[in-house]
C-alpha cells in the first residue's frame, strides 16, 4: 500500500475510538440532539479527509522549512543576530496564531475590558519570540533542559505567588493556545535544525527537543506579568455560542469561510520566513521550492477540512455529552467518560502525529512513537478527570492541582534522560492542542454549565491549564521505565560479554 | 546480527542481509526474522525515492518515501535461503513492496583480494553533504535512475563551530542505489561530474558488490549480463564499526593513531526482536547504536577491527565489532588517501 494510504488508514485507525464512544453514549445514557449529532458525524469525515493530507503536507513543506530556516539561522556567527532571528521568528508566527486572537477576545470579555486583547496577543507574542531565542542559545551553549525549565518555573511561580489564581488558568490557556496545527511542526523542525547543526561530542540528538515547552512558557510569563500589572480580576461572564441551525451540512460549512482566512493567517509568516530567508542565503532549486509549495498547499487544505470538521462538528457535541453526563448526577460517570474522552482524544490531535513521528526520526526508531503516544494518552486521561473532579470539588482548585504537579515535574526531570526531558516539555505543548480546545473543554464546559457550583469561566479555563501539565508527568514517567529498562538491559548484556568473553579462556 | 560466537569461524563465508521497506513495515519484517531465530536486527532509518519512477507522484511531490533498512549477519548458505523465503512471504516481486539483497563480507569470512562476480548488480554509495541531499536526489531521478534511499548521517571530521567555540561534527547524507554493473560508470561518471568528487571534498563514492537481489525492477533495456570468471579486484575495505550510541567519538579517538581520518556516523538501533520478558514494559526496548563507516586500505582494516575487539564502552549491549565490505571502486579524492 503506499504511504498515501498507510497515512489515511493510520488516522481513520486514531480518530474511529472518539466515533464510536460518542455513538455508544448516544445510544445509551447521553443522547444527542438529530442536528448536533449529524453535525458531529460530518465533522468527523471532514477530520478523517482532513488531517491525513494535513500531516503529508507538513511532512513535505513546513517541516523542511523549520529545518532550513534554523540551519540558517544557525550558521551566522553573529550571536545577537541568532537571538533577534529567534525573536523574529517566535514573534511571527504566534502572533498569526487564531486560537490566540480568540483567547485574547474571550479574557477581554471575562475582565470586562479590564485586560486589551490586543495588548496581550503582543505580549504572549512577544513572549513566545523571547524564549525561542533563548532556545536557541540553550542549543548553542549546551545548556541542560532541566536545569533552564527549573529557571523559568521558579520564575513562574514567583509571578503566579503576586496574581490571581485564575490568571494562572489563563496564562496556560495562552500556552495551549499558541503552540497551534501550523506553529507545533515548525518549532518542532526548528529546534531539530538547530540541533543537527551543533551536533558534538557528548551532545548528540537531546537538543532536538524542548523549544515547544520553553516557548510555551513565555506566553504564561507573559499572561502572569500582565495580570500582575492590571489588577483586575475576572469579573464577567462568557457567552458560549450555541449555533442553533437546522440543516447539519450548513452549519458545519458555515465554519470554512472563517477557517480558511484563519489557516491562511497562520500559515503565511511561515511562508514569507522561507522565502525571506530562501532569498537571502538558501537558493534551493526549483525542484524543492515546488515541492514545497505543493506541500503548503495540502498542508492548507488538510488545516481547513480538520478545522472545519472539529470547530462545527465536534464543539457542539461535546459540550452536550458533558451537559447530559452531568444531568445525570452520577459523578463517577462524569469523572470516568472525562477519562477515556482524554484518553481517545489525543490520537485525534495532528500535532501529537507530527511529534512522536519526529521522535522516531531522531532516535532511529528506538524510541516508538506509539509508546509515547500511549503515555501521553494517559496522561490526558488523567487531566481531563481531575478537571472533572475540580469543577465537582468545589475547594479543589487550581494551583492545588498545577503547583504540586510543576514541582513533580522539575524533580522527575532530573532522574530521566535528556532526551526524554525534551519529549516530555514538548509533549506538554502538544497536548493542548486544537482537540483540546474543541472537544475535552467544551465537555468540561458543558458540565460546568449544569452545575450550580461551577463556574464555566474558571473551570474551563482550567482544563487547558491541566491538560498541558499531567502528560509531562506521565511521559517523564514513561523516561524513567525507560531508564530502568535500559539499565536492566545492560546489566544483563555485561554479564552475557563477560560469561562469553570467559569461555574463550 | 552475528553471534559472537560464529565470528571464530573462519571456514564459512558471511553475508549482510539488507532489507528495504517502507516505514511501518518494518514491524512484519521483524516477526519473520523473529520466527527464523533472529533476537536482534540492526536497523536504519531512510528516505527514498519511488522506486518507480511515477509521473503522477512526482507531479503530487509524493514521491519521496519513508523507509526503513534493515541488516541482518548471516551465512551465505543461510542467506540464500532466507532470500527466497522474503521474497514469497513479502512479494517482494511486485513494485513497490521492497527490495532485500545480500552483500558479502570480507570480513568475518574469507573474501581477500577478489571477487567473483555473483549477481549482475552493484551498490553504489554515495556520502555528501547534507546541504546538497535533495539535489542529489533530484539529480539522479532526472537521469532515469530510480531505488535511492538517503540515510541522514555525520561526519566525524569535525569543524568549529563560531560561536560554540567547540568541534560539531557536519550534516552528511549517505546514499545508496543499487544498480545493474552496466549502468555502474555512467552512474560515477554524472555524480562525480555533477558533485565535483575528483577534485572538491565534497562526497566520497564507494561501491560494493551484491550477491543476489530480489524486488528490484528491471528495465527491459538494462544489460544484466556479467562476467563470472573475470573477478574484480577489491581495492579496499568499507570497514562498518557499531558501537553504543555517543560512543562513536570514542572510538574514533582510539582508532585515530591507526591513521583513520574522515569517518561517517550514521544512528542506528539494535532492535530487540525477542519480547521483553523482564522489564517494565510490554515491548522490548531496542538500543541505539552508532555506525561507524570508515574507507580503509585492507590493512588498515585489520588494524581497525583489532583495536576495537579491544575496547569495551559504557552501555553496550553486545561486544562491538566491525565488519569488512568489499570495496571494487571509489571515486573522490577523500577516497584515495587512506593508507596503501
């Protein structure tokens, strides 16, 4: 079978769990509305067509430029050049990001205008550029990745000790938010770049990872400072759009018109950055820049039949499920579909596939992506319950939640490979990603509407905040197993080279 | 690979058996050496181009492939017959599903100085810089050659980098395409044309001799004929050196005295047939490994392998060794400066 159709059965393999539990629950305990279920149905085909020729396109058009454009960049002996480039480029392609534009309208409603939307799209973008050259100067000096996060999240939890608690939630939102279908892969390609260049003794592949995760926490230093500056604290109320619509096909191409000029936006910089930086110093022939241009084009046409697929298909669905779950007023069923919808999602989200296929490409394949795709499946699975278990716990709150799990997470960084250090920063970027926000915080967010005791502001805001930490754990987890595997495994070989190596005596 | 253990014979002759598919195949190829009593394989990951030259995929931009390499030691003899076996159970005979070859060895076995022609085939390989890859790959399909898979690889003749302050090592790409004898000169003619071999240091070529070849597609103007009692001389040995992964410089370091300069690294994995009965995980966990290619005269190769049975690295989950291919032709001036 060609790789074409390896790609679209490999996804219709990932995203038909999600189906069949959403069917199973419509059949039995939490029936749908006919229009919302159609509507999450098609929503479904359109990610199934989607998300395979997205993921062939980044394979062949943003993916080469990430790499390109850091090997560039790489090369100029100019150290602030380097670090102005990683600005230019961190700046760029955030602040093209939509889920962010969205976030910022959605904090400017919650603060009653007390926080400027524009403003803290600048800052998180801002944000974001700063910490990618700082990501590239960690690969330039070789700086251990535990020892910089350690760093930032001291840095964090100082600024989070002199904000509201709910902005902690909003400052991870904008993390999830900026780590995006387009920006994943090419900071991803970037930081793979950038290590292949200053490969060395003693440092091979562990550079390729980490740039999403310490880029990730400029957006949150940026949040957390902009609150700490404003005073204001979240005061209003979201008004979650229910899209009343008869005709189910309608309703869901109604969503193209703003998704395409949405896909466009976040994929230009990327382009003009290639052809900018194409112009100036690569030169490639005609051959790959058609190529590439090929692969932006699939990459574009796949990006807006997945988005159009989950933003009028699924949003809707899930937060009816959540909404029927909790009518129920059975929380351990809230709580247990919270779970498994964590579970099941993520093999859904595009952004996972482009991760754990780069980390079989830098570790030869001795690392599976299917392992780390499974540790992050459950650590999802893990988050989205313990959101539940927050808005059902009316005294569990945030930071009981995030503060130990930061803390965990710099410990465990410090007994488990590099690599596997890199993996798990960026498997926390990655997770929040667009299937989060399209399908786990409705969920969360239609639960929270049926509770008296939730507030669908602050509980939904959370489920970002989570999401984007519980997988760290798990797959640091997942790199600690590996380590003792490892070890058992050389142990073991020592004695059977020695048993060999005395026989020949 | 090879047991330890048979390396001590000397009696028989040894063959590489390599296996290309595409990514994700790999897994099938696996349970079948699993069954035949294989523990471990060494594999490579690899980029290639369509092995039919398909008009539409190249209009698409679908023509470049994932693909997997897979190597296993074996006896000739055993060889032979798990060949024929691949290619029943993987149809290997139709387009697109693979190809499996074997390569002999000189070392361990007995190939000295000659060899006799086995199959009308050739491996050619190419090593490059890794900025030049997709011309490279561009290049050869315009000129109608098809079956190249690129292996991303370092070099390990380093540089400074400007502003580390340190030695990286460089990007490189190693290319392999198999190819009829007949079509081998004109092949080292473009490239070296093309690349600048002879005169810049930019690739070195090596070719090796194939015994037997199975899912390859023949073009019906290939001329497949050959000449069985007209040896070829082997002019040197392309000595393949694994060890653990990140321990290459250190082998390197050690062999360097021998007068070994200029080698290629290219990350590989032992991957871990048997299930993982003892660890915490249900798969087996495979071990990243370092190959170490390095063009050598044949008594610098002798001296390589000798100095390596004497090492012994952290973390390795098996003796190292080095194994010989014959080398029949090189081109590039990298080429010839390795010790006569």
């Amino acid at each position: 079978m060609h790789p074409v159709l390896e790609k679209f059965k490999e996804i219709f393999i990932s995203v038909i769990p999600i189906v069949a539990i959403v069917l199973l629950l419509h059949f039995t305990i939490a029936p749908l509305e006919q229009v919302v279920l159609a509507k999450f149905l098609i929503g479904a085909l359109f990610i199934l067509l989607g998300m395979p020729i997205f993921l062939i396109g980044v394979d062949i058009s943003i993916t080469p430029i990430g790499e390109r454009i850091s090997s560039s960049l790489l090369s100029i002996s100019r150290l602030w050049k380097i670090l102005l480039g990683g600005l230019v480029i961190g700046f760029l392609v955030t602040v093209a990001e939509p889920d962010l534009h969205i976030l910022g309208r959605q904090v400017t409603e919650v603060t009653a205008g007390g926080i400027n939307s524009g403003l803290l799209v600048m800052l998180v973008s801002m944000g974001v550029g700063l910490l990618v050259a700082v990501a590239l100067v960690r690969v330039l000096k070789i700086i251990p990745l535990n020892k910089l996060m350690t760093i930032i999240y001291i840095i964090i939890f100082i600024l989070a000790f002199f904000s509201d608690s709910e902005f902690l939630a909003i400052a991870f939102d904008a993390a999830g938010s900026t780590t995006g279908s387009i920006s994943v892969p090419f900071l991803l390609a970037l930081s793979v770049g950038a290590s292949n260049l200053t490969r060395s003794k003693g440092n091979e592949e562990t550079d390729s990872f980490g740039m999403l995760g310490i880029a990730s926490t400029g957006a949150i230093i940026a949040v957390l400072l902009q609150g700490a500056f404003s005073n204001t604290g979240l005061t209003g109320t979201l008004d979650l759009d229910a899209s009343v619509g008869e005709n189910a096909f309608a309703s869901v191409l109604s969503q193209v018109v703003t998704v395409s000029f949405e896909s466009f936006l976040s994929l230009a910089p990327v382009l003009v950055l290639f052809f900018v930086v194409n112009f100036l110093r690569l030169k490639e022939s005609k051959k790959t820049i058609r190529t590439i241009i090929i692969g932006t084009v699939y990459t574009y046409v796949g990006l807006v039949l997945f988005l159009t697929g989950v933003n009028g298909g699924f949003i809707d669905a899930s937060r009816q499920v959540g909404f029927q779950l909790a009518s129920l007023e059975m929380e351990w069923v809230l709580v247990l579909m919270g779970v498994v919808f964590g579970i099941v999602t993520i093999p859904a989200e595009p952004s996972v596939h482009v991760l754990t296929n780069q980390i079989e490409n830098e570790t030869a394949g001795a690392i599976k992506g299917n392992t780390v795709l499974v540790a992050l499946s459950l650590g999802v699975g893990l988050a989205v319950g313990l959101s539940m278990l927050r808005i059902l716990i009316p005294g569990l709150q945030l930071w009981h939640i995030l503060l130990p799990g930061m803390i965990l997470v710099i410990f465990l960084s410090y007994f488990i490979s590099d690599i596997f250090v890199g993996i798990a920063y960026d498997s926390g970027g990655v997770a929040a990603g667009t299937m989060t926000a399209t399908f786990l915080l409705p969920y969360a967010q239609g639960a929270a509407e049926y509770m008296p005791n939730a507030n669908v502001v602050t509980d939904g805001f959370g489920v970002i905040a989570i999401v984007a930490l519980i997988p760290l754990l798990t797959v640091e987890l997942l790199g600690f197993i590996y380590k003792l595997t490892i070890r058992r495994q050389n142990k073991k070989a020592a004695k059977q080279i020695q048993t060999i190596g005395e026989s020949d005596l | 690979m090879i047991n330890y253990s048979e390396l001590s014979s000397h009696d028989d002759t040894y063959c590489i058996l390599g296996i290309i598919v595409n990514r994700g195949q790999g897994k099938k190829i696996f349970q079948f050496a699993r069954r035949i009593g294989f523990s471990k394989a060494n594999c490579l990951l690899g980029e290639g181009r369509s092995s039919r030259s398909n008009r539409i995929l190249e209009f698409l931009a679908l023509d470049e492939v994932d693909k997997e390499v897979i190597l296993l030691g074996v006896k000739s003899q055993q060889g032979q017959e798990m060949l024929s076996k691949l290619e029943k159970e993987f149809n290997f005979d139709k387009p697109n599903k693979g190809i499996a070859f074997m390569m002999p060895v000189s070392y361990p076995g007995t190939l000295d100085r000659e060899y006799v022609p086995e199959s009308p085939y050739v491996n050619v390989m190419i090593i490059l810089n890794e900025n030049v890859a997709d011309d490279f790959g561009n290049f050869v399909q315009e000129h109608g050659f098809s079956g190249l898979t690129m292996i991303k690889a370092r070099g390990a003749a380093s540089i400074i980098h400007p502003l580390m302050g340190i030695q990286v090592e460089s990007a490189k790409v190693v290319a392999m395409m198999i190819v009829p004898r007949s079509k081998m000169e004109h092949l080292i003619y473009l490239v070296s044309q093309r690349f600048n071999l002879a005169t810049e240091n930019t690739g070195v070529l090596a070719v090796q001799p194939i015994s037997r070849l199975v899912g390859i597609v023949q073009d019906e103007k290939d001329d497949l004929s050959m000449n069985p009692s007209a040896p070829e001389p082997i002019i040197k040995q392309m000595v393949v050196a694994l060890v653990p992964h990140g321990s290459a410089e250190e082998y390197l370091h050690n062999v360097k005295k021998l007068g070994v300069s200029g080698s290629t690294i290219i990350h590989s994995r032992l991957a871990n047939l048997s299930p993982n009965s003892e660890g915490l995980l249900p798969i087996g966990i495979d071990a990243e490994e370092d190959m170490v290619i390095t063009l050598a005269s044949h008594e610098l190769a002798s001296k390589i392998r000798h100095e390596l049975s004497r090492q012994t690295f952290e973390n390795q989950v098996e003796k190292p060794y080095a194994f010989s291919f014959p080398v029949i032709r090189t081109e590039g001036i990298r080429a010839e400066g390795f010790g006569e």
